[in-house]
C-alpha cells in the first residue's frame, strides 16, 4: 500500500513540475477484451482504429508521442505536450484529460479504474497489430 | 450577440460607467465568459467535437441512402434520422457561435466514406449496424461529456441530444432484430 502510495505520489510530482515525464504508478491489469468492448462503446462515437474522426486514430497510440497521429487537428495544449502515452500515462489522460493537459478537447472520461485498465490493455494490444489489408 | 458587446463597452465607456469583462459578459448573456475565457473555450471545445458527429452522422445517413441498399421503410427512417441531426447540428453550431467560437467544418463525403469503411457495407443489415453504432457512441459520447461542461445550459443540450440518439439507437437495435440490453441504464456507464 505504502509502495504504491509512494509511486502515485512520484507520478504526481513528475506532472506539478511539467516535465510530463510519468511514471509508472500501480493500476489494475486489464482485459483486452473487455477493452475492446468498452472501446466500441464509449470511444467509438469519435474514435477508431486507422482512421481519424472526431478523435485521432489509435492504431500505434502506445508508445507514441501525444498529438501526432498523421493528419489530425489536435489542440495546441495536446500537440505541444512531452507526454509519450505509456500505460500510466494513458490511465492518468483517461481518469482526466484535462487535469492532464490543460486546453485539450476531449471532453469525456472514464472514472472507473477497472474500464480504464481494460481500455489501456486493448489499446497496448491492439497497438502491436498490423493494419488490416482491405 | 457577439457584436452587441463593443457597442455596449462603447456606451458604458462613454457614460463614465467602469464594468468588470465578467460584468459585460452577464450582460451579453454569456455566463461562461462571465466565468472566465478558460470555461467558455472548454465548452467550445467539447460543443465542436460533437459537431464533428453530427456531421459524421449525417454524412453516414446520406452514405446509407445513396448506398441503395435501404429499403423503403427503412430508407424513410434513416431520412427522419438525418433530418434530427442537421437539427443537432444547427444547434450546436449556433451555441458555439454564441459563445464566441468557430464551428468546425463538414468534411468532404468521400473522406467520411473512407473512416466509416463504407465500401464494406454490402446489404441493409449492414448499413443499419453502422447506425446503431454510430448512434450508441454518440449517446454514450454525450452522456460521457455532460460533467465537463461549464455551462450548465449546455449539459442540458447534451442530455436532450442523447436522449435523441439513444430513441434512434433503440429503433435501430430493433430493426436488426437483437435484443434489448440487459437490465436499466445500460447507456453511458
């Protein structure tokens, strides 16, 4: 409990001093699977896989430097960020975005830790496949 | 509305009179910009990633109905669908114009085609699936963004907007022929 008191405290102080270098803090391990579902439902209004809609596409989302997917309008505040969207940093932007980046768009957030841990795990999954070939 | 705030600053700065920029915004009733800019310009935010839906949406009705995969009655539904979007979209449209905002711009047919994967869509089973997709994000899209809001008029926008598209969900849901969800509030959770 200390440890992962001590790791969320250190994630938090990395943010407050801008650096956007986030740490890795303890969160629930996910189930692609139920990520995906969630997916479908609660991000697919504006997001998918290969293509931007009203949110970027999120083939590659892990690892990849926040607001540069190809051919999307992001915010200034997004696209001017350091943060590269690792696990932790993914769970911290769903529980809030704009706590995270203050002046992005996204207007919607996921208050469950279990649905943002499936999310994350989808995203980690689906991240590491190939496009599909149409 | 926008235009009227210069010709009110110019009359009070005339008259002597000296009023806060929040002061100025009540008056022009914008209560967010009374707020603070930072609020009004999430609203804006969030109100132009909505437009861009409703313009998907629409696009995706007119995707289905030139398909020629719709059937008559069904056609006619989607139509009613898409003529209650052009309305979302006006509305909000408007209230980003009232906020002081620039609504986002429809994109070209083609390149609403091209995200939405039109090309698969091969029968009516198929186009009605993309609809009640399309209509369930946006009902949990709008659910989802209502806390965000500043501006606790627009939360209500929100409401009424996915209240509309989970009626449009629940028709097509039905015409697909599956069942109804499992238990209450199965939207936005």
């Amino acid at each position: 409990m200390a440890a992962a008191y001590l790791r969320r405290a250190t994630s938090c102080v990395a943010i407050a001093c801008g650096s956007f270098a986030i740490v890795p803090g303890a969160w629930a391990s996910g189930d692609p699977a139920r990520g995906e579902q969630l997916y479908t439902s609660r991000c697919g209004a504006c997001h998918s896989m290969d293509a931007n809609r009203a949110g970027p596409a999120h083939r590659g989302v892990f690892g990849r430097k926040a607001g540069t997917a190809e051919g999307f309008d992001y915010s200034p505040a997004l696209r001017s960020s350091a943060i590269v969207w690792t696990e932790a940093a993914l769970d911290r932007w769903l529980a809030n975005p704009e706590s995270l980046v203050r002046g992005q768009k996204m207007g919607v957030s996921v208050a469950n830790a279990q649905d943002r841990a499936d999310l994350v795990a989808y995203l980690k999954a689906a991240s590491a496949m190939p496009k599909p070939s149409r | 509305m926008s235009s009227i705030i210069p010709a009110r600053r110019s009359f009070l700065g005339r008259s002597g009179l000296a009023l806060s920029g929040a002061a100025i915004a009540l008056l022009a009733g914008r209560p967010a910009l009374a707020q603070g800019t930072s609020g009004s310009e999430q609203d804006i935010g969030i109100l132009n990633v909505a437009l861009g839906l409703e313009h998907e949406g629409i696009n995706a009705y007119t995707l289905g109905a030139k398909s020629g995969l719709l059937q008559k009655p069904v056609l006619a539904i989607a139509v009613r669908f898409q003529d209650d979007h052009k309305e979302h979209r006006d509305t909000l449209a408007a209230a980003i114009r009232r906020l002081g905002g620039k609504p986002v711009e429809e994109k070209s047919l083609d390149a609403y085609a091209k995200a939405l994967d039109a090309s698969t869509l091969k029968n009516q089973g198929d186009v009605l699936a993309l609809a009640a997709r399309l209509e369930l994000g946006a009902t949990n899209a709008y659910l989802g963004v209502i806390p965000s809001f500043k501006e606790p008029q627009l939360a209500k926008v929100a409401a009424r907007l996915a209240a509309d598209e989970a009626m449009h969900w629940g028709i097509l849901n039905n015409a697909l022929g599956k069942p109804l969800p499992m238990g209450g509030m199965p939207f936005g959770a």
